[in-house]
C-alpha cells in the first residue's frame, strides 16, 4: 500500500510539471504561426475598373421609339415626366449621317443607354452606363438589340378635331403652345380623346410636328409633360464612338 501510495504521488506530480510546461512550449509555436518568417502582407493600389461596379446590361429595341433624328441638332435636349417617370433625351453628338442619342432615365443613380441611331430610325448600336450624384460612374457596357415585338394599336375613327392653345410654363419660361384636340371612336364605340401640345423652341427629340416639340400630351389618364429643354446637351457617359 506504501508504494501504492508513492506512485500515485509521483505520478500527480509528473502530470502537474507537464500542465505547466507545456504553455511554455507552445508559445514558440504560435509566434511561428503569428509572426511567422513568411511573406509580409502588401497593400496594393486596385486598378480603377475594377473599382467600379460591372453591369449586365439591358436590351435596347432596333428602332428608335423616339422623334426623327434628322430634325435635331447635337446638344440639344428635353425632359418629360410621365406618371411617376421621368426622361431625358439628349442628342450629344453627330456620327455621319446618324446621331447619338441619350436616353437617361432620371433617378438615383441615372442610368443612360447610348444609341446611335441612323437617319430610318434604326439603332445601329447601343452602350449602358450609371452615374451617381456624386460623380461615381458605373463600367459602360455594349447593349444588345432586339426587335420591338410590340403590336400596333388598334384604328381609332377620328370624329372631331380642334385647335387649342394654352400657356404652359416649363423652368420658369411661360410658353404659349399650340396644338390639337381630337376625339376617336373605337370599334366598339367607345370615345377617347387626345390633346397635343406643341412649341417651336422646344427640340423636336421626343416628338415633333411643323409646330414644333412636344409640350404635352394628354390620353385619356395618362400624361406626358415637358419638365425642360435646352441646348447644351454633353455626353453622360463615355464610349468609344
């Protein structure tokens, strides 16, 4: 039982010199781990477009859904306000016998869809970009064209037709535009009316007529309203053209 005894405590104290020993020796080898001899971290510059947020972007229809591009000028442009969306239009520059045209729809960011569009109305080829208010701009990508695959309205019986003239102020400008109010009759007999409003200071680049570019236009609830218009159109966004 002596020895019994003397054993047991041998071996309680062999056990507690190895609790004790044995942090000490693994400190060495978590500095090995910590602050091993490898290679130091680096702080690398990242290349700017890869900074800038990549996207996929949308289809774009073949034909300009928009005024002739052949009546506008490079700069000018116009904005309107259907509903809850808002829309800009800006011819930015001159490409031989086609114009680009920048489609912007208003927001935060501002995403622009840039085409170039020939005098038939065809878009040749389109580019997308974002641009924030604070100046960050997104990767401008190629945009795929598609047919427009929309069906065409029904024929509308035109039974009435008169001249309106109205005073509309656009950006603190009074204009005084003219246009027409004319009443249809579907198939079935139901009636609907359209009022347009033109003025010849504003470009032609949404829709135009001899009387000049839209100012509004009114069918049945919905509406389209010139919000502004000017001159000075540059490009949002930049591409190789």
């Amino acid at each position: 039982m002596y020895h019994e005894r003397v054993a047991r405590r041998k071996g309680s104290l062999y056990h507690e010199r190895v609790r004790k020993i044995l942090p000490v020796l693994l400190l060495p080898a978590l500095a090995g781990c910590i602050f091993g001899s490898g290679e130091a971290s680096r702080v690398e510059r990242v290349p700017e477009e890869l900074r800038r947020p990549r996207l996929v972007a949308p289809r774009v229809f073949d034909r300009h859904a928009y005024g002739d591009v052949t009546k506008v000028r490079a700069g000018q442009w116009a904005s309107y306000e259907e509903g809850g969306r808002r829309i800009t239009l800006a011819a930015v520059a001159a490409a031989g016998d086609a114009t680009w045209i920048e489609v912007i729809e208003e927001g935060e960011p501002r995403q622009v869809s840039a085409r170039l569009v020939g005098p038939d109305g065809v878009v040749r080829k389109a580019w997308y970009g974002e641009v924030s208010k604070d100046g960050t701009r997104s990767t401008v990508e190629p945009q795929s064209l598609e047919q427009n695959g929309s069906t065409a309205p029904p024929r509308l019986n035109e039974t009435r037709r008169e001249a309106v003239e109205e005073t509309v102020v656009v950006g603190g400008r009074e204009l005084k535009a003219r246009g027409t109010s004319l009443r249809f009759e579907d198939l079935e007999g139901r009636l609907s009316e359209e009022i347009t409003l033109w003025h010849p200071d504003v470009p032609p680049i949404y829709a135009g007529s001899v009387s000049g570019g839209l100012v509004r236009r009114k069918t049945g609830k919905s509406t389209v309203s010139l919000t502004g218009f000017g001159s000075d159109a540059k490009p949002l966004i930049e591409i190789t053209r």
